[in-house]
C-alpha cells in the first residue's frame, strides 16, 4: 500500500490520532523543557553530529577495532551483510543452545530483519519483555514508534489487551496494575529462558563494549540473566571512544523521553566468568548502511541515534500516525532511512510523506538535516525513473516555460483567460486533488509585471 | 536605498496585490524600487519535487538577473530561503564551483520583506493604518530557515487601529509543502483542519503572512468552509494606510 492510501486510513481512525496527538505532545513538551535546561545544547548538538560523522568517515577501521577488543573481552562476533544472514547466524546460534525459546530487549534492528518470524518458523518463540513490544506482539499489532512501539494505543485499551491475552482478570487502566500485570507475565520467563536477544544503543570501538539505556530494567535482566546473550545491532551504532558516551548520554535520554538520564543505562563488556551471560555473541549488520553511507548527501542518516524527537514533532506523524509509513522506521526519520536501507526498493514514497517544514531539523540531536535529504532522496527517485512519466513531463515543460521570458509571460496570459496551463488543462490529477478541500485561487486579470509596465 | 524587487512567480501570477503593496509601501518609505523583467520563479518547486536539472536552468537565470542588484527584497519566506540558503549548496552539490562562488556572492543580498525593514532599514513604523483584527501565520521556511519570527510582529504592532491575535501552535506547519498538497492531499488537509481552526479561534477578520504559498493554502481552506475571514499578504497591511481598500 502506498503511504497515500495507507495515511488516508489511519486519518479515519480518532481513537488513534487521540492517542497519538496526546502522547507526541506530551513527549514533545517534556523533551523541550529537559533540552531547555542545558545551557550548551546547541554545542552538545554539534558535538554529538562531529562524533557521529567522523565515525562513519571511517567506520571500517572503528569495526575492526571493536571485533578485537571484544574478541579479547570473550565475546564472538558476526558480520552479516544483509537480513538474511543475520538471521541465520542468530538461529545457528539459538539451536546450538537447543533453545525453544529467546527472550528480548530492544529489539528495533530484530525487527528490521524480521528476526521472530524467522526464529517462529524454526520453532523457536520469541519474547518481547520491553513492554510497548510485549504489548504490540500480544495484540498482533504493529510498531508505530521507534521508542513507544505501542503508542497508538491507550491505556484503557492496553487493559482490554491484558484482559484477554494473558487473562489476568483484576487488571485495570491504572499504570501501576498495567506495569504490574506485564510483570507477572514476564518475569517467570526472564528468570528461566536461556538465550536473550538485545539491540544496541551504542558501541564502543576502543573497549568492545555495548550499551543498552532503558526505563523499566527488563533490559538489564535479559543482558544480565541469560545463559547466552545476543545483540544484533547495525554497523553504525559505533562510538570510537568510550569517553563519547559523556556526549551520547546527555543527548539521548533528553531527547528521547525528556529524562536526565534513564533510569538504566546498561554497560558490558564481552564475559566475565561467572556472573552474567557466559556466551557472548554480536551481530554487526549492514542491510544496505553501507549503501547509504557510498551517498554523500543520505549518510547523514546513519548518524541517527533512535531518540525519535523527530517523530514527536513531525506534524504529519502526528496525524497519520506510524503505521502508515509502513516501515519499522517511521516518522521524518524513517522517511529518510527506510527507502536508503532498500536501495530505494521499498518505501520509495516516504520523502513525500513531509512538507519539509524542517521541525524534525530542529530537534535532531545529531543535527541530520531531514528537509535536505528528504529532497535528495526525491531527486534520487527522479533520476532512477522511478516516478510517472506524465509528472517528469509536465515538470520538464514547466521548467522550460519558466526558463524563457516569452514562454512564462504567454503562459501567465492563458493562465488569465482561463484555460491555461496554471488551471484546469495542466495536471488534472493534483487539481483534483488540491480541490478536494480547498478553492483554487481566481486568477487575477492583471499580472504583477502587466501593472508594473503600465504605471 | 535602491531596491531590486524579486517578486516571485506566485505573486506575479496569482497574488499580484502582494506584489503591488511591495513596491509602494517601499516607495512610500522613500526608497527607489527596480523590478527586473527578466525574472520568472527562483525554481523552489523543481528543486523541493527533485528535478535538479530544471532547478539549476532557473538558479543560472536567477543569478543572470539579479548579478547587479545591490539589495534584493522579496515579498516571500520561503522564495528567500531557497535563494539564500539554499542556492550555493545546490549549486556546490553539482561540482560547479564557479556558479556556487558567483551564487554565494549574490546571495546574502536577498532579504525577505519583513527582515529588509527591521534588520537593514531599521524600521518598526512604517505608517500603516489597518484597523482591523488579525493573527499572524509564520511560514515554516521563513521561521526555521531564515530565522525571521519577531520581524513581521513587531511590523504589525506598530501598525495603527492594528489588533494583534495570537494563534496557537503559532509553530506549527499549515500542510501545504508544495507537491505534498497535491501527493498527499490526505494528510494535507488533516494539517490544514487543524490550522482553520486555529485561526478561526483567534476571532481574527483576517490572517495574514509573508508567503503566499501558505495563504494560498490557507485562504483555499477558508473560502471553501465559507468562513468570512480572508488572507492577506504582510505587505497589503503594511502598504495600508486606512483609505478605501
């Protein structure tokens, strides 16, 4: 479905723009006023965009840093270079541990590569503890939010859910009987399954280490519990230095959820005998990044550190909401990295889903310019002819009319009488279109430079 | 001061009122006006639609018009943004060099109308008399771009009989962004719904902004709700000075 069609739903649904409306803008307030209390936040923006872009100018030798200080720390690397093969060293990984079942935590890069429909279809089920997930994979739903999956939903309906699905009858819309339902579901299993699979927030080149931050602590006990640990994570996650974190950390959580810090923010590096995880594997997946980043305007995406700001603010996200953009990766920044991840395969229509009001710009903490490459990426499609011929047409010759005097002057004439190219015979489509809720402006009969030639 | 105006093609075409108010609320000010009839559009919507090639057809002749002008003020936001922010990247992103060297010579001498009188003319009163009640629509390229948001408020409250509205999410884009009206018209209009009401809170007669682009949309929006309230450029208040109109 094209987002087109998609949006036009979501647009229908009031419960659901309810929901959505009320949660961005609260997020969205908190991430201001949390922002607002640091006196050098535009300078940390900066940094957190030198760190991030000087990482990616040489990510291959950062990559190579990290597989050996972590193969020193006891942990096992994998490089995968697309989905698939993650999935399969991920399930390689799974059987030899004879496992029925994962448990997981941050699981945004898993479900770019659709990891639990791979691990169901070897018989092996897969647990979301995050509890927005949970909530999403007990209703068969989809992810509408990069940090809040489960955002379009409200309380009074999660409740419903619990009801039904995990048939804990005494449960009711109040956070804490809701936090403490999830809890009786979850925590027998984070106590008992052998294998978990977590996500990455960063990674750090010089020590090996990887870095989860979380609110509600089933993060630390899958990284902490588990016989074996996995953690999937994208090449780009990479930090060279730990002392990047000293950035990193202050910019996340303020941007993310309007927090200082968050309330867990777990390090580890690699195994330590006898306490934690004895088997320590990480994926390092690439899924088209290193495409993106051959692209001198679209690598600015992959400085992107999940804190989804954009999305809060995006005024057309709040409206459609994140399941219209039918990607993972929702909102501005999805509509930038989802069709980069494809080569333009998938989602080739997202950059249109913006008005390039550039209110996502403004808040990204690593400062990649939505709007820029939002248009680049437009000019991309053009060029690999991926959009119709009649609009190549009709804004070839509009080019050509507005390159000569002669030819923009005639056209504004025959906008004047009526039956020009700027009313009803040029482009019927987005006239239609533009008509559906809006009057189109009467051509006046004297153009600006008519009046101006004859005073 | 001599003025070289950039009108823009919607303007010219569409709203030339805008473009009328322009030149004599400026002469009015006591400054010489010039209108080169060589300019056409400064190429926005190719660029922002991803036809590089027609964009950088108009950038060239933008920049063959306006080589000689001194000071450059165009009665739109978003037009100024594309031209000043924009043009040298575009043109740098292209590998011509020499073009992105004459672009970024050229270019800090485009001013959107509002910044042209407070930031280079030093004028808050320009003798406007418009006794009516209006709000203000910030475009978004004006305000994130060019960083122009005090500019035009504190131009209208100094406006005579004027009554200033303030609009909630006052931040918030209208829904227009070019192409994304006609692509997804849709979601469009579901921004558009919220900014009506907005306004139409306000109890404004009228509402008014820099670019016509946005008061295009949103006056296509209020006429066809058959509201009673009308959009107005900044420039028709400003040239305003309470006779007949």
């Amino acid at each position: 479905m094209s987002f087109r069609e998609a949006a036009r739903d979501a647009l229908a649904d009031s419960q659901m723009r309810a929901n959505v409306r009320r949660a961005t803008r609260t997020i969205g307030m908190r991430r201001a006023a949390a922002v607002a209390e640091v006196p050098d936040w535009e300078e940390l923006r900066h940094a957190g965009a030198s760190i991030k872009e000087a990482t990616l100018r040489h990510l291959d030798v950062h990559l190579q840093r990290f597989e050996s200080a972590l193969q020193q720390a006891g942990g096992v690397v994998h490089w995968a270079l697309d989905a698939q093969q993650a999935c399969e060293i991920v399930l390689d990984i799974v059987r030899a541990e004879r496992a029925t079942e994962v448990i997981k935590v941050k699981s945004l890069t898993t479900d770019e590569i659709q990891l639990n429909e791979a691990l169901s279809r070897a018989g092996v089920s897969a647990i979301e503890t995050d509890l927005a997930e949970m909530i999403v994979q007990l209703a068969g739903d989809r992810q509408s939010h990069i940090l809040v999956p489960a955002i379009h939903r409200n309380r009074a309906e999660i409740a419903d859910l619990f009801r039904q699905r995990l048939g804990i009858e005494d449960v009711d819309d109040d956070p804490r009987s809701l936090t403490a339902a999830a809890r009786e579901h979850l925590r027998e299993r984070l106590l008992s399954v052998p294998v978990a699979i977590s996500g990455a927030n960063f990674a750090i080149a010089e020590t090996g280490t990887v870095c989860i931050v979380e609110s509600e602590g089933n993060g630390r006990m899958c990284t902490t519990l588990p016989r074996t640990l996995i953690t999937v994570m994208g090449i780009e996650k990479l930090l060279p230095r730990w002392q990047d974190l000293g950035v990193m950390l202050q910019l996340l959580p303020r941007s993310a959820t309007g927090e200082r810090m968050s309330p867990y923010t777990s390090l580890w590096t690699g195994v330590t005998p006898g306490d934690g995880p004895q088997s320590f594997h990480v994926v390092l997946l690439d899924a088209g990044r290193t495409d993106a980043l051959a692209d001198p305007v679209g690598r600015q995406s992959l400085r992107c550190i999940r804190c989804s700001a954009c999305l809060n603010v995006c005024p057309v996200y709040e409206r459609t909401g994140g399941q219209a953009y039918e990607s993972i990766y929702p909102g501005p920044i999805g509509a930038i990295l989802a069709p980069q991840l494809s080569r333009l395969e998938r989602n080739g229509d997202l950059p249109d889903a913006s008005t390039l009001c550039g209110a996502c710009y403004e808040v990204c903490p690593v400062r990649i310019d939505i709007p820029e490459v939002l248009v680049h990426l437009r000019g991309r499609r053009v060029r690999e002819r991926r959009v119709g011929a009649g609009e190549r047409l009709a804004m070839r010759a509009l080019a050509a009319t507005f390159a000569r005097r002669e030819s923009y002057e005639a056209a504004q004439r025959a906008a004047q009488i009526g039956r020009g190219p700027l009313r009803h015979a040029f482009w019927p489509g987005p006239l239609a279109a533009w008509r559906q809720s809006r009057d189109l402006p009467e051509v006046p009969a004297q153009s600006f430079r008519d009046w101006w030639r004859q005073r | 001061m001599r003025l070289t105006l950039f009108v823009t093609c919607l303007v010219d075409t569409l709203f030339p009122a805008a473009g009328r108010a322009t030149v004599e609320l400026l002469e009015r000010l006591g400054h010489d006006v010039d209108f080169p009839i060589e300019q056409t559009c400064c190429g926005q919507m190719h660029s922002n639609a991803g036809y590089e090639a027609g964009s950088l057809r108009l950038i060239r002749r933008f920049a063959e018009t306006f080589e000689d002008a001194e000071t450059i003020v165009t009665p739109s936001g978003s037009c100024a943004a594309m031209v000043r922010e924009r043009y040298p990247r575009i043109a740098e992103m292209t590998g011509d060099a020499r073009l992105a060297s004459r672009l970024r010579a050229l270019t800090p001498r485009v001013h959107e109308l509002s910044e042209l009188l407070i930031d280079v003319l030093d004028v808050e009163d320009v003798g406007a008399s418009f006794p009516h009640r209006v709000t203000y629509h910030h475009s978004c390229h004006a305000r994130r771009a060019l960083g122009v948001q005090h500019q035009p408020l504190l131009l209208l409250r100094a406006v005579r009989g004027l009554q200033l509205a303030e609009i909630a999410s006052a931040e918030t884009c209208c829904g227009f962004g070019g192409t994304f009206a006609v692509k997804n018209p849709e979601a469009s209009t579901a921004m558009l719904t919220d900014k009506l009401r907005n306004v139409l809170n306000t109890g404004a007669e009228m509402c008014v902004a820099s670019d016509v682009s946005c008061l295009m949309h949103i006056g296509g929006g209020l006429a066809r709700m058959r509201a009673g309230v009308r959009t107005l450029h900044l420039a028709e208040v400003l040239a305003s000075t309470g006779e007949a109109r």
